[in-house]
C-alpha cells in the first residue's frame, strides 16, 4: 500500500514549551489511524501541523509527496479536516454551506450541485438538506462537517474527536461512515476514547507530553496489558475467600482482584508476565466444585495499557485484594 502522510520528528515550541516533540509516523491508503493521548497531550497541535494550519518549529509532514505548509494549498488541497468542534454557519441550510465550501475549493461552479450530491449521499444527509444548520441534531451537524471535509474527495482525511458529544446511536453511525469512507484514503482520528480504537482503527499510536509512547494494532497494544490472560470467574460470595486462597496457590497467579456483585463476587486471577493459567484454573475450579456461573480469559485491555504509558503502572483499588504469595 502507498503512504499518502508520513510526519517527520514534527516539534512545536511555545516559548519555553514544548508541546510536541519528535512525532513520527506513517499513514498508509486504507489505513485507518488512532491518534491517542490524555488532555494536554499534543494531538490537536499535532493534527494543525499536518493539516498546514500551524507551522511547526521544526520536522515536517508529507501528503502526497507534497510537503505541508501553511503556504502549500496544493498540500493542503489533499486534505480533509474536521477539526474538534468544527464551526458551521448555522444560519445556511446544509446545501447552502456545503456549496459555499465547495466553492472556497474552487470546484467550477457548474460541478458543485453534483459535488454537494455526492458528499451528502455519503454521509447521509439527503433529509436535511433544505434545513438550517442551528436546526440540527449534534449527530447530524457531525455529519455536515464530515460531507464538507469530504466533498473536495481528499487523498488524506484527519478528524479531531469525530464522536465527541454524540450519543450511541450517534456514535454507531459516525463510525460506519468513517470505515466507508476509509477504503480509498487514509484517515487519522485523533482521540481520547479508547473504545474508538476497537471500533475503527487499523493501528493506533499513543502520544505523552509531545511524544510517541506506544505505536501498534490494537491485539498488539493489547499484548503489552498486564492483564492479557487473566482470567475472570463468577462465584458465590460466599465461597469467595476460599476460592481466592485456593487460587493464591496456583503457579503463575501475580495476584486476584475482586469487586463485589449482589451475592456474588468477580474475581480476577492476574497472571505473572501474561502466563497462560487458564486451563489449571478451570481444573482446580472442576475439581472443587466452586460453582462458577462466568469464565472468561481477558485478551488484554487498551485502558490499562493507556495509563501503563501516560501515567505509569498502578493497581486498581478493589473490593478485596489477595496478593499471591510468594
């Protein structure tokens, strides 16, 4: 596949500040792209650096072989951007906004009804064409901004928090378009939301304080939970304190987590550098007659990954904690 962006050690300084430092990366044609990070972390400064509207102090990036700068509209002509809360003119209908952006695209005036068609069929908004914008649901002014970041058919498409404010069924259907729309381009989502990644990427990358932390697929990221392999069972509260005694004395076990659930207990057996114990679990389990009604082996979770990196590795704060003994 061919690389439509690739960012080059991109730095930006505010002063003394140094809010993005020596990002690098690569987006393929039909990949798709989560940019991940806490508040405060880079991404929006870095998504302004790739799209030409803030100039980096430093690095560059490439649409296309075209590298961007603010100054390059043949760079930028490749790209399409929503950025997070993208201002509409809520007093235009959705066709009269759509052809008004068509038109600061220099598409040829006689192109643009068929051009604003086209957008508006492919995110759907056939049935508010005619409406003013303030009219809209948040979910349907997502999409206006999604048809205008389309409708000039970019090689290179970057969304800031393209869900952000939405409700599920708004969410569900973003999402749809995004992987539609993800065949014939490349597209970057810059996020905060980890379950984004699941539900559209390819590949995610992780940034900390201007920096990359984390760059892989997301059964990759995965791998490096410390709770890839751990295994969650259902028991009787009741028997809990003596199924977790029991469990302490299984090879492998780190430690046990447990949260508590009417009359019974979740247990969480966390294994020691991702050991597989799931098959001696479930025979000590047989064996015993816990009376387990849920088992389940975790493939590793994307949230504690997340704070491995940002934040560092911390155990989460349970109902009752049994730490295996050495």
């Amino acid at each position: 596949m061919d690389i439509l962006l690739e960012a080059k050690e991109l730095t930006k300084r505010f002063g003394a500040f140094t809010a993005v430092d020596g990002i690098s990366l690569s987006v393929r044609k039909g990949e798709v792209l989560g940019f991940l990070g806490p508040n405060g972390a880079g991404k929006s400064t870095t998504m302004k650096m790739l799209t030409g509207f803030l100039a980096p102090s430093s690095g560059s990036a490439v649409i296309c072989g075209e590298t961007v700068t603010t100054g390059n509209v043949k760079a930028r002509a490749r790209i399409g951007y929503l950025p997070e809360g993208a201002p509409l003119y809520g007093d235009m209908t959705t066709r009269e906004f759509l052809a008004f952006i068509a038109a600061s695209h220099d598409i040829p005036k006689a192109d643009i009804p068929d051009v604003v068609e086209s957008a508006a069929g492919a995110v759907h908004l056939h049935g508010v064409m005619e409406q003013r914008i303030e009219t809209l649901s948040k979910g349907f002014k997502r999409r206006v901004g999604l048809a205008a970041a389309i409708l000039h058919a970019p090689d290179v498409l970057i969304l800031d928090e393209p869900t952000d404010g939405l409700d599920p069924n708004q969410k569900f259907e973003v999402r749809r378009l995004i992987e539609a729309m993800s065949l014939d381009r490349a597209i970057i989502i810059s996020t905060h939301i980890l379950e984004e990644v699941d539900a559209l990427c390819h590949r995610a990358v992780i940034i900390n304080k201007g920096r990359i932390v984390a760059d892989g697929t997301p059964s990759e990221l995965r791998a490096r939970s410390k709770y890839r392999n751990a295994v969650t069972m259902l028991v009787p509260a009741a028997n809990a304190e003596r199924t977790a005694s029991a469990l302490k004395r299984v090879g492998g076990v780190l430690r046990i987590e447990a949260a508590s659930e009417g009359d019974f207990m979740r247990l969480t057996v966390v294994p020691q550098g991702n050991a597989d114990i799931a098959e001696a679990i479930g025979d000590i389990a047989a064996v015993s007659n816990w009376q387990v009604s849920q088992f389940s082996v975790d493939p590793g979770r994307l949230d504690d990954v997340f704070r491995q990196v940002t934040e560092g590795d911390g155990v989460s704060t349970a109902s009752f904690t049994a730490e295996a003994q050495s």
